[in-house]
C-alpha cells in the first residue's frame, strides 16, 4: 500500500512543475558536489545504472527513468550475464529504500534519484536528516552527476559487456540457475509464529523484572508508525525475543509528530492521531509477550529559522541551518512535558522512554556543548539545562503513566566525562544508563587505546560506567548498563557475532557490578540470536558462572555430541575477535562492514570514507591510531583466528540432526561471513598499500615487479572471497542487513566485485 501511496503522490507532485524545472532545487543538500565517481570495470554508467538496480527495482521502472523501453534494459542485463527477472517486490522500497540511495548516489541526479525512489523531495530531505544521520553517512555531499539518458550501445560498449558476461559466467556459472533466498526474506520467516514457543497471553509487561531491551532487528527508523500496513514489530519476532529473555524494545520516535501542539505549536502533530493508534496496536501485541515499548526520546528537536520567525524568543542557539528550541523557556518544557504527557495518557502501557539529551541531534542548548551562545542558558550550568531537560521528560511521562520507566542516558554528558553534578541533579524516579566498556583502556598490536564507543572486542565495564553507577547509587537511583552483546560497528553487517565468550565475560561482569537492567542494542543488535540468552541467564540466575551458562546453552542448541565442539568454535572465534583494532575512525570508516563488497580502485578515488556507508580507498580514514601494516595484521590475526573456530564449527554442524542441525547451519552461515569480512579488510589494506607504493617514484625494477605480484596475489584472494560471499548471502539474507543502514550489499554486488577484480588486475598485468 505505500509503494502505490509514494507513486501516486510523486505523480502529482511532478505534473506541478514544467518539464525543465529541477524539482529538487533549493530542498535537497549537495555540499561540496564533487564529480561522481566513474565505474571503469562497466561498459558505461548506463550498465552501472542497470547491473546495481537489477532484481531489485523493476525493468519498466529503469526503462522509464532513461527514456527507453524495458526491451532495451532487459537486453542490456543479458548482455552481461544478469539473469531475467520475472517480478520484483515491493519490499525494497518499503524496508530497503537506503539501499537504493546508496547504490545510486554516484549514478543518479537527485531528480532521477526522486523517481528511482518514487520520493517527493520533502519526503527525501526528511530521510536524508531524520533516517539515523543518512546525509552524515553519505558524506554530506552529493556527488554530481548529469541526467542519465538511455543510447545506444556502441561497438566498445558492447565489447566490455560481453567480457564482464564471460567473467559472470567463468566464477559463478549461470546466474539464472542460482537458488537464492530474495532479500528480506527474514522477514517473512521471523514474523511467523511457526516454531516458537512463546505463549503470548501475557496481560502486563514485566515493570519489576530486570530490564533487558533491544531494537527491533528489521525495525523502521524514519517514521515506523505513520503506516498502518506495515508492521514493526510483528507477532513472530516478539516471541522470538521473549524466548531469548527480552522483555523491552525501543523506537525511535520524533515527539512533534506524535502529539499535538497547542496553543503554541499548531503546526505540529500532523497525522499523530494514526501514529498513536499503530502505536497503541504495537504496544499492546508486545504486552502479550510480556515485551515493554520504549521511546527514544532526543528532544526537543531543532527547527529552521522559518519556525521562530513570529515566536523569536523561543529560539536558543543555531547550528548550521537549524536553531535549537530553547528549553530554558517555560513554554517549551510545557510542550515537552503536555506532548509526553498525551502519548503516555493515550498509551499508558508504554514501558517508558530512555533520553539522550547532549548528543546526537541538536535538541537543548547544551546538547552540543553551545549553551554559553544562548541568551537564555548562558548563566545556567550545563547540569542544570540537561538535568531539567530529563526531570521535565520525567514530569510529562509520569503524568500519563507513573509507573513508566524513565531512564536518563549519559551519551555524551561533559563530552563523554565525569558528569556527578548532573547525576546529583536528577529526580529520583529516573534511572541512570551509562555505556558499561566506555573509556576502557586496551592495547592491540602495541597500540594503545581507549573505548570510547561500542565494543564486544573489549570486556567491561569501564571506569567511567563505574563511577557513574555509583553517583547514581549515592543519589538513589537505579541503574542501567548499556551494552552489546550481538554486535557493534566492529561488524554490523551479521545478525550477531558469535564470540560467546566475550559476551559472557561482560555479563558476569555486569551481574557482579549489580546494575539493575541492560539496554542489549542500539539499531544494530536486535536479531533473536543466542548471544541474548548469554544476558538472560545471567539476568535470571544468581551466581552462575561463564561455564555453566555456555554449556547449557551449546547443550541446548547443539545437543550433547556437538556441544562441546561448540564451545571450542565459541572460544577461538573470542580469542580471534580480541585482535579488532579499535578505534572510532576504525568503526566508521573501516570496510569491515562491506567486506569483499567494497571496490577495488586501480587509482586513488580522491573521496573520503563515510560512517558506515562508502569505505571507498581511504585507509588514512580506516586506520585510526594505528600504521597500516598493524592495522592490517590485527585483521589477519583475526581472520586466522577465526578460521581455526570454523574448522571446530564445521564438525559442530556434522555432530548435529534435525532441529539442532538447522540452528547449526544457520549460526555457520553467520560464522562464515564474519570471517570473509575480516579477511577481506586485510586485503584491502594491503592493496591500497601496493598501489599507492607502486606510485612513488625511483622504484627499482625489482621492487615494482614484487608489488605488481602482490597486487595480483590479492586480487586473486578477494575474488575467492567475494565468491564465497556471494554463496553465503545468497542462501541467507540476514548477511548484509542491518537496521538503520538496510541492505550494505546484495548478492549482485559480490558478482560486481569479481567484475571490478579482474578489471583491476589488468591494470596491473603489465609488470616492467
């Protein structure tokens, strides 16, 4: 129903304007608009265009777009070994529309990109801003491209795309004949009830019980509940999670689209009312499990200067082309608290919210450290304008339900420090959640460092998380760790990583520190895997040990023969994963998350790497604190490691039958991937290393002759990489997927990858 929705209004919307008008114009950011990048491997942009949209947006819908017929596409598609596509579903769109941005952003202008999507440019400049950073993690630049129009293929053109047809067919045979699983056919499989055991006639959510909350696996992050169609969280994966122990999910939420206004903001709360029944829907199917809603609340959030133009007063401090709704005046906390106060009275069996409110978006004046440039807030502490920010989330939230969990995060209080004074300042019904590894110190490879983000690689908790838990004790709080335990930007794109070791180490850990409930995720980290039971058992059984939970739990899913195999496979693959070498710019910008999906470039790309979006070449970006051939040995460590797990997991699988073979197979797949991932990082750093040696100048011959050889050796090992990820993700499309990113690749993209490496080494073929 939405696809038809979005073509209906895209329609009206583009007869509104004259053929010659770019409809896009002064909606949508470009920011240095730099040239796209061209694609050398393909024939042209035209079959770049084609090949990275197969399969997943229909034939008619690219022939349109360049002015063809679809005759035209589907001969292009043959001409380079694509198989024939018979239908595509509407799913992309609906769940996958990221995916589509991203693989077009270097093809498409924004007005062809509009109709791709079938996406107003309001709809487009409200993703790109509200869809978890999209236009951060883009770049924050579009890259220019000219109106992509359908010719004619000429000789050359068709040349190339009969070699690329013979490559497609010499590494992975007849597309045609491949049997794969379509994309998010997850879905389907965890929104059914079959195979679980969860009764669902639970008639409260669990309010006393430890808190154990996660994201939803495949939920919506941009406006999850304006669509009655869709379902966030369905029947089959709440029960799936209940089984695992979780008994909350949260969502994100933006508060101005989920109440109404008042007398000061009439303009918001547009279509709140269908926002607030799916809500009510939601809430009360996941009580059923025994399974709490909770809502991010990062508020209030900043406006553009249009919004203060009659209510200047209002405005606080600015920050690029928004201004912060200043909660230092009484009539925002009043919005901020009535607007609560109305969701919580229309659905009072909420589970309850959890804050960020010095990060993220731009919400209060001292979110960003700015306070000082308000008129209002400079004489006011940073702990009095956040403390009040949460005590009047609090206020509004208890008024509509006061048995609610109100739990204030300390995400980037005194710029991730010490933060005792707000801590003191908050109400005693909040409860206090700080990131249980942060500003743990480590060392890899010889490099030190400090956690200062996500981690499962580093055990905590951490000094700071201590020391937080224990001003929120002396204050008379309740306390609440955020943790990881399926994955973390280490590696987003598995539904878990199976390091079990690691994952109970720092629940033994929590349970001895006696914190009061865990936040297990953030968008990544939802999927129901046995990395939650770890938590679960630890959260329910009172001086257990690592030992006593892994058993049971290889025991129960593997059976007694393969169980102790397992936990063998469990612990090298922990060994393994203690060699990530960790950093920020090593979470965002590293490959790990495209894997042998990421190109191969023959010349630098000149682009910077994006937070989890385009690694594109840049190893200056990738690497962090550590030189590049540490960097690329801790990956091999890695890789290493974790084949020796896979050979343990392998006979694990073969010492399984019937229900514990099938979770066998599925926790392999999941285990091969993560290795190919590892394995692949090291190649590329070792290729961008070659390759920009290999442009320096008074090179011997010999020294130019044994980079060509490598450059050759590593091409040649990712395309046995790439190969074998094209198997494992064919047959499970889980691998590849997360949350608020979508798909980071499909399966045509680990065959574009075998096209881009032969490409690429008969760039190199030539040695002197």
């Amino acid at each position: 129903m939405l696809f038809w929705k979005r073509l209906l209004l895209f329609a009206v919307f583009c007869a509104a304007f004259p053929q010659n008008h770019s409809i896009a114009d002064d909606v949508l950011p470009v920011g240095s608009h730099p040239l796209a990048l061209t694609t050398p491997h393909f024939p042209d942009r035209l079959h770049a265009y084609v090949w990275r949209n197969w399969q997943l947006v229909e034939p008619q819908h690219l022939a349109r777009l360049v002015g063809t017929t679809t005759k035209n596409i589907d001969q292009m598609a043959a001409s380079m070994g694509l198989p024939a596509v018979e239908s595509v579903s509407p799913t992309m769109r609906e769940r996958g529309y990221i995916t589509l941005i991203r693989r077009n952003w270097h093809l498409l202008p924004y007005d062809q990109l509009l109709a791709l999507l079938e996406m107003t440019p309001e709809e487009l400049a409200h993703t790109l801003r509200e869809d978890d950073f999209l236009y951060i993690k883009l770049g924050s630049l579009k890259p220019k491209c000219e109106p992509l129009r359908y010719q004619e293929p000429e000789t050359a053109a068709r040349r190339r795309a009969a070699e690329i047809k013979q490559v497609v067919q010499k590494h992975f045979g007849d597309l045609s004949k491949v049997t794969a699983e379509p994309r998010f056919h997850f879905v389907k499989t965890l929104s059914s009830l079959e195979g679980t055991s969860a009764p669902g006639n639970r008639t409260s959510i669990p309010r006393d019980e430890p808190l154990q909350m996660v994201y939803s696996y495949f939920g919506l992050f941009g406006d999850p509940l304006i669509d009655p169609d869709i379902e966030p969280i369905p029947a089959g994966l709440l029960a799936r999670l209940a089984e695992m122990g979780v008994n909350g999910i949260w969502m994100h939420v933006v508060l101005r689209q989920l109440a109404p206004g008042g007398e000061d903001f009439p303009e918001f709360g547009d279509g709140h009312e269908q926002r607030l029944r799916t809500l009510k829907k939601l809430v009360a199917k996941a009580k059923r499990y025994g399974i709490g809603i909770y809502l991010y609340m990062n508020e209030p959030r900043a406006m553009p200067p249009a919004f203060f133009e009659h209510r200047p007063e209002l405005a606080g401090i600015r920050q690029g082309d928004f201004w912060t709704l200043c909660t230092s005046n009484s009539r925002v906390r009043k919005w901020l608290s009535d607007s609560l106060a109305h969701v919580f009275g229309e659905v009072p069996d909420l589970g309850g919210v959890f804050t960020i409110t010095a990060s993220e978006n731009l919400t209060n004046c001292a979110s960003h450290g700015q306070h000082q440039q308000c008129p209002r807030c400079r004489d006011r502490t940073d702990a009095e304008i956040i403390a009040e920010v949460n005590a009047t989330i609090a206020a509004g939230v208890h008024r509509g339900s006061p048995e609610a969990r109100v739990i204030a995060w300390d995400w980037g209080w005194k710029g991730h420090g010490d933060a005792p004074d707000i801590i003191s300042l908050l109400p005693k019904s909040v409860e206090l959640m700080s990131v249980s590894e942060w500003s743990l110190p480590i060392e890899r490879g010889s490099i030190k460092a400090t956690i200062r983000e996500y981690s499962i690689s580093a055990v905590g908790p951490g000094p700071r998380a201590k020391k937080h838990w224990a001003y929120a004790k002396q204050a008379g709080l309740k306390t609440v760790a955020k943790v990881a335990v399926n994955n973390t930007w280490e590696l987003s794109a598995v539904p878990f990583i199976p390091v079990m070791d690691l994952i109970a180490e720092h629940c033994e850990n929590l349970a001895n520190a006696g914190v009061d409930g865990k936040m297990l995720s953030w968008t990544l980290g939802g999927y129901p895997s046995p990395n939650l039971l770890v938590s679960q058992r630890f959260s329910t059984q009172p001086n257990t040990t690592q030992e006593t939970v892994l058993e049971s739990i290889a025991l129960e899913r593997y059976g007694s023969e393969a169980a102790p195999l397992a936990r063998r496979a469990w612990t090298a693959f922990s060994e393994a994963f203690r060699n990530f070498p960790y950093g920020g710019a090593v979470m965002y910008n590293a490959p790990q998350q495209m894997g042998p999906a990421n190109l191969l470039y023959a010349n630098p790309t000149g682009y910077r790497a994006t937070m989890v979006c385009f690694p594109y070449d840049h190893l200056e970006s990738w690497r962090g604190p550590y030189p590049a051939e540490v960097f690329a040995e801790q990956f091999e460590k890695i890789a290493h490691g974790w084949a020796e797990g896979l050979l343990h997991f392998e006979k694990t699988v073969a010492a399984t039958s019937g229900t514990h073979r099938a979770a066998a197979e599925s926790d392999l797949s999941v285990a091969r991937a993560v290795h190919l991932h590892f394995a692949s990082v090291a190649n590329q750093v070792r290729f961008v290393l070659a390759r920009d040696a290999l442009r320096q100048a008074n090179l011997s011959v010999e020294q130019q002759q044994q980079l060509h050889q490598q450059i050759q050796q590593i091409v040649d090992s990712e395309i046995v990489l790439a190969s074998g990820l094209f198997a494992v993700t064919s047959q499970d499309s889980r691998i590849g997927y997360e949350a608020s990113n979508h798909y980071f690749y499909v399966p045509l993209d680990l065959v574009e990858k075998v096209v881009n490496c032969e490409y690429v080494r008969d760039q190199f073929a030539d040695e002197p």
